[in-house]
C-alpha cells in the first residue's frame, strides 16, 4: 500500500505547477484561463476572492466569488489544472476563518474585508 501511495506521488509530482503564488483565504486574486470555443483558443481572465480553499496535493482547489449585476458568481478552479495561465494576487485581507461562505449573505459594504499589508 506504502509503495502505491510513493507512486502516485512521483507521477504527480510532474504535473504540479511551479510558478504559483502563495494563495490564502481573502486575497483578491486575478486569474487567467485558457477557454477552448470550437477550434478557437482565448484567453478568459476572472477576478474575485478567494473564499475557500482545499488542498490534496495535485488536487488544490480554489473557490473564487465576485458580485456581477448584484448576483454572487462563484467558481471552482484547479489550481495545477494546464489551462491556468497565471494567477496574479492583487490584494491580500486579514482573516481569521478559513472558509468565507459568510460573505454570501452580505452585500454592498459589509462585503469588504480589512487589508493585510506585509
């Protein structure tokens, strides 16, 4: 079973990607995806905060929310997937949960989260 457990590892270890940011609960976050439309390619970029995270090695999730219109849109990326371009932190805030489902039942002001400068 050990020996199961070392060779996923080493075959996953390839497909990590290596130039990712330190992502934490609360950055604001600018991320860009690859998006396939028939045989077109495009480049699709989606801001928000970053208000869970899960992390299982190649597996490492992210659940981003943005306010569009006055409806909440949240999505899941993988973090290793290939089409992730870049992810660029913009904004990092102090927090003291590590999951924000809070946020959803707030709007306007009482979404905004307090700055965290290093």
């Amino acid at each position: 079973m050990k020996n199961n457990i070392d060779t996923i590892k080493i075959v996953e270890k390839e497909y990590l990607q290596q130039h990712l940011p330190q992502i934490d609960i609360g950055d604001n976050i600018k991320l860009k995806k690859v998006i396939q439309e028939g045989n077109k390619e495009r480049i699709q970029v989606s801001e928000g905060t970053v208000i869970a995270k899960k992390n299982t090695n190649i597996n490492t999730t992210i659940t981003i929310r943005k306010v569009i219109q006055n409806i909440g849109v949240e999505r899941i990326y993988l973090i290793h997937s290939p089409q992730i371009i870049s992810i660029e932190i913009l904004r990092k805030s102090k927090v003291r949960k590590s999951k924000l489902y809070y946020l959803r039942y707030r709007s306007g002001k009482a979404t905004r989260l307090k700055q965290r400068f290093k």
